[in-house]
C-alpha cells in the first residue's frame, strides 16, 4: 500500500485522515474495511508511538491538525460500530490523543484545539458518540471517549439539554425550562435497564459521570427536570431487575441526595411520601448490599428535622413495625461503627415522632420553592449522628 510505504512518510501520515474519511464512505465492501483497519491502526501508531519507535512532535501535531480540518471526528463517531473491532479500540484510542494534545498549553486545564473544535463546532459528536449504546458492545468503546470529553462542563450540558432536531447545537438554552424527556440523557435510562450486562454497566458509568462532575450545571438541571428524571429514576433504576443497576442506582442516589450543592432537590425528594414508600421496600429487599444502600437513602427522610405531612404519616404509621425491625437489621455489620451510630440514632428519632403528623416547618431551599440549595446545607439538619454522612455514609 502506497500509504504505508511511500517514501514521504510525513506526507503520507498527514493524508490518512482524509483516506480513512474515503474508505469509511466505502466501508459497505468488505476489503475497505480491512484497509481501513489498517489505517486506523497507523494512525493510532503514530499518535501513541509504538515499542520501537516515537513519532516527532511535528508529526503528530500535522496528524491532529488533519483530522480536524477533515473532520474526521463526527465521522468516527458516526460509524464507530461498523467498524472492524480492532479498528474500533484504535478509534477510542485516536480521539483521546486527539482530544488530549496541547502542545501550546499555557495554563493548567486550559483546553486542547481538539476538545474546543468538538465543543464549539461539532457538537453533535458528542450525540453520536451517546447513540454508539444503541449498537450493544460495538459501541462499547464510545463511553471511554464520553467520559474523557465529560472533564469539561460544556460536554454535560450538551448531553443534558439535548432536545430532538438540535444535534448538539450549543447556545440559546433557557435552564428554567423543563425539557421534554426526548433528547439524549433520557435514553440513558433504557440503555442502563435494557441492555446486556457490559453496555449496561458501561453506560451507568457514563450516566454518574455525567450527574456528579459538573455539579452546580447538575443542580439546576436536576431542580428545573425533578418530576421526569426523579419518575425515570425510581421507576426505571430503582426498580431494575438487575442486582447491579438497582444497588449502583440506590447508592448514586444517596450520593446526589446528600450533596450539599443538590440540598434544594434533596428537600423536595424527602417530602414525598412515595419516595419514602420505595425506600422502606428496599430495607426487606432480600439481598444485604440492596438494603445497605437502601438505608443510606432512607436516613435522609428520618434525619430529616423538617419532615413533611406526608413522610410523617407513613412512619407513624409504621412505627411499631419499625422499632421492631431496625434494632436487628443488618446485625452483621458489628465492626461498622458508623453504621450502628447511624441506626441507633434513626431508632431514637422514630421513637420521638409525635403521636400525629404535625406542621415542623421548613427552611427556604426547596425545589417547590424556588431555592438554589443554600438552605441548611444537611440532610441531617440538627441530626448528630448522621450529619457527616455527606462525606461518607454511601459507601458500599
């Protein structure tokens, strides 16, 4: 092949993005995707270097700055799961190089030329790479390439304010206003609860990464979105049919309930008696890890000093009940000291309900009231035993 053995090798380099783009506009007759395999792969080589040898800065950044100028990515992106798989891993490996360079960096976590082109005039490319899950594992490799892009916020709002005929296209968003559940993000729900256990863990890995990154774009997006993502969540995840998704789902729930930046979602998630009605579920699920987790979300509704009507029905209600389950559950874990100071203390605010739900007020904060999450700043409010749980009581 020409391409390989010409004897101007930074000519022959600098061409192979606009061959590759040639042969992926073929790639419906088998012996192109043998040769574009064999592109790709010489691509990777020159951008990762081999055991033998290293590119030269030179050569790498006229590779980067061709595949660019031909713009390369969104075709990538586009057909990543017709692609041979060898081809495929070298795709993943293409667009990290390409998104990483930045040889005229002159200040720490200032962007590559790469990852500014994607963002600012083909973000669509960050769709397509999304819309990769519905390939099953052949578009596996896609979710490493999101999460690297997912280091910086514009690429989260992109996924999150995505709306059908946009494509990506960045500006003009009003964050007040709902979205309508049919642009990307909310196929991330399918993809987790639907598909084979790899695509699955994969794309959940996407999904936490795209909800605790970025995490005031999150809180706004979370508080304007709480009815839709939070009827997904509970229906969809919580109630998953895979032991994986529904203990990962419980445990990044807790996670984004007792965040300090989301104290305005996490109000309003414990005012509702059917969130607390789900989490009780979990605490008789019959395996240990689902409980454990399960409990982490449901000290947020006990510690809570500003229990709503509701929430207060169902654990007076409940309390006999309660009081006779809590004192022996999960007993196992006798060396988890903060577990058994979580417990005692959810013990003794059961035992201290009133006899009848009453009014306990509230401070600003909600999402039904309009507030940004300063608030009290803890799910525990005047709770000792569990006001730290913030910085640690989700783990597994």
């Amino acid at each position: 092949m020409a391409f390989l053995f010409g004897r101007n090798k930074q000519k022959s380099t600098a061409d192979l993005p606009r061959l590759a783009k040639d042969l992926i506009a073929r790639l419906d007759q088998p012996a192109k995707a043998e040769e574009l395999g064999r592109v790709m792969s010489q691509m990777k080589a020159t951008l990762s270097g081999t055991a033998d040898t290293d590119s030269s800065p030179e050569t790498i950044a006229a590779l980067v700055a061709n595949i660019l100028s031909e713009d390369l990515l969104i075709i990538l992106a586009r057909n990543l799961y017709r692609f041979p798989f060898e081809a495929r891993k070298d795709t993943q490996t293409i667009f990290s190089y390409t998104l990483r360079h930045n040889p005229t960096q002159t200040q720490e976590g200032e962007p590559s030329a790469g990852l500014t082109y994607v963002v600012k005039k083909r973000p669509e490319t960050i769709i397509e790479l999304c819309m990769q899950y519905e390939h099953a594992d052949k578009g596996m490799l896609a979710g490493g390439v999101l999460r690297e892009l997912l280091k910086v916020e514009p690429v989260a709002e992109i996924i999150l304010m995505d709306e059908p005929g946009l494509g990506g296209r960045l500006g003009g968003w009003n964050h007040d206003v709902p979205r309508t559940g049919k642009g990307v993000f909310w196929r991330f729900f399918e993809w987790i609860d639907e598909s084979s256990f790899e695509v699955s863990a994969d794309a959940f890995s996407t999904f936490r990464e795209i909800l605790t990154r970025h995490k005031h774009l999150v809180g706004t997006f979370l508080t304007t979105n709480f009815d839709r993502f939070f009827h997904h969540y509970n229906n969809t995840l919580l109630q998953s049919k895979s032991y994986v998704t529904k203990r990962q789902s419980i445990k990044l729930l807790g996670e984004l309930l007792l965040d300090r930046s989301n104290y305005a979602v996490m109000t309003t998630y414990v005012d509702k008696g059917d969130n607390l009605k789900i989490c009780m579920k979990l605490l008789k699920d019959n395996r240990r890890m689902v409980q454990y987790e399960g409990f982490h979300v449901f000290k947020v509704f006990v510690a809570n000093p500003h229990k709503s009507l509701a929430v207060q029905k169902i654990l007076i209600t409940n309390r006999t009940r309660l009081l006779a389950f809590l004192p022996g559950f999960l007993d196992e874990r006798t060396d988890d000291e903060q577990f058994l100071d979580e417990r005692a203390f959810l013990i003794r605010q059961i035992e201290n309900l009133p006899e009848h739900p009453v009014d306990m007020g509230r401070p600003g904060g909600s999402v039904a009231g309009g507030g940004s999450g300063s608030g009290s700043g803890s799910a525990a409010g005047d709770g000792g035993a569990v006001a730290s749980a913030g910085a640690g009581g989700v783990g597994g």
